[in-house]
C-alpha cells in the first residue's frame, strides 16, 4: 500500500508544481480552472492517514471519492471515477497483468461517464494509449516496472497527438475551431498521473 500512497502524493505535489501550466491550458479553450481542480482533489492525498496495514484500494477510494465530491466541473467526477474503479480492480500483490487489468476497467468507467471516444480530444486519448501498452506488456511478460514505464511513455505520445485534434467533448467543443494546436488538459493531467505511477510503483 505505501507504493500506491506514495504514487498518490507525487500526483498531489506534481499538481500544485504545475496548476498553473494546467491552468493556462485549459483558460484556451475551457474555465481556466483545471489546474485548481486536480490540485483540490488530489490534496486528499496528502492528508490520508492510512495503516500500513489499510489496502491500496482503500487510497486510491478515497482519492478518487475526494476527486468526486469536491471537483467541480467534468474533471472531478472523470478522473475520479478512473481512481475508484482502477482502485477497486487493484491487485494484491501488484503485477503487471493485474495492473493493467484496473487500468482497463479504470478506463472503462470513464468512456461510461464521459461518452468519449478515441479522437475526441480529451483525458482518453492518453488512458486509451496506456492501457493498450499495459496489455500488451501483460502478455509479453514484461515486469511492472518496465510496463508502467512504457505505460506512461505512450499516455505522454496520446497527450501529444491532442495538439493536433478537434475537441468534440466538454466545454471546449464550444470553441472547436479554436482547439487544434492545443494540448488537452485533461490529457496532460492523466499523463502525469502514469508517470508518477510509473516512478513509485514496481
């Protein structure tokens, strides 16, 4: 559990570092305010106090319950909902196959919440990209640590390739012919989630 706890309170300190990059990201296209939010949800981290005893999932419930009720607007409820269903699949001991499996259901609540699609400009297309690669390590019989790293190198890829698209989800639809040359926010975000993954999980 103290991996996962870890992992966590990284993405808290990585948020506060970097709400302003997020912050002017999102002021292109939405309210301006999605550094603000991922930095009030992930706060939770930090203020966790967990047995060492308490399971991972437990941390990663009560992130993603913080993430939920706390979080204005759609990245509240989004990344929530990644952190409790990946949180709810997390394995014991943590394996690759067992990782990439509460990824791939984490991702799965979230096109059920946020009906969005590959292209579409949003946080899937770096969850999508790193869920695929987690599999593919799964049967390649990659270690964990090895497959987060490359898990986190494809979200940064998906992140990347939102420059080039049209936003059709969320606020930023509003302003479409405006959207292409512009990070998604929520992409970045989730990319910062894989690699501070990727650094204290193995």
């Amino acid at each position: 559990m103290t991996a996962v706890l870890e992992w966590l309170r990284e993405c808290a300190r990585e948020f506060d570092e970097r709400l302003d990059e997020l912050n002017d990201l999102d002021r292109v296209l939405g309210d301006g305010d999605h550094g603000t939010n991922m930095r009030r949800g992930f706060a939770a981290a930090e203020s966790l106090q967990l047995s060492e005893n308490a399971r991972a999932f437990e941390a990663l419930r009560q992130v993603g319950m913080a993430l939920v009720s706390n979080v204005g607007g759609a990245s509240g409820p989004l990344f929530g909902t990644f952190l409790l269903r990946a949180g709810a699949n997390w394995p014991s001991p943590p394996s690759t196959a067992g990782v990439a499996i509460a990824v791939r259901q984490g991702l799965n609540g979230v096109v059920a919440r946020g009906k969005a699609d590959a292209g579409d400009k949003t946080m899937v297309d770096a969850l999508i990209p790193a869920a695929e690669s987690l599999e593919a390590s799964a049967r390649n019989g990659e270690d964990l640590q090895t497959a987060l790293a490359k898990a986190a190198d494809a979200a940064e890829a998906g992140r990347d390739a939102t420059a080039g698209m049209v936003a059709k989800r969320g606020r930023a639809h509003l302003r479409a012919d405006e959207s292409v040359g512009v990070l998604d926010p929520g992409a970045v975000s989730m990319s910062i989630i894989l690699r501070t993954a990727a650094q204290h999980i193995s």
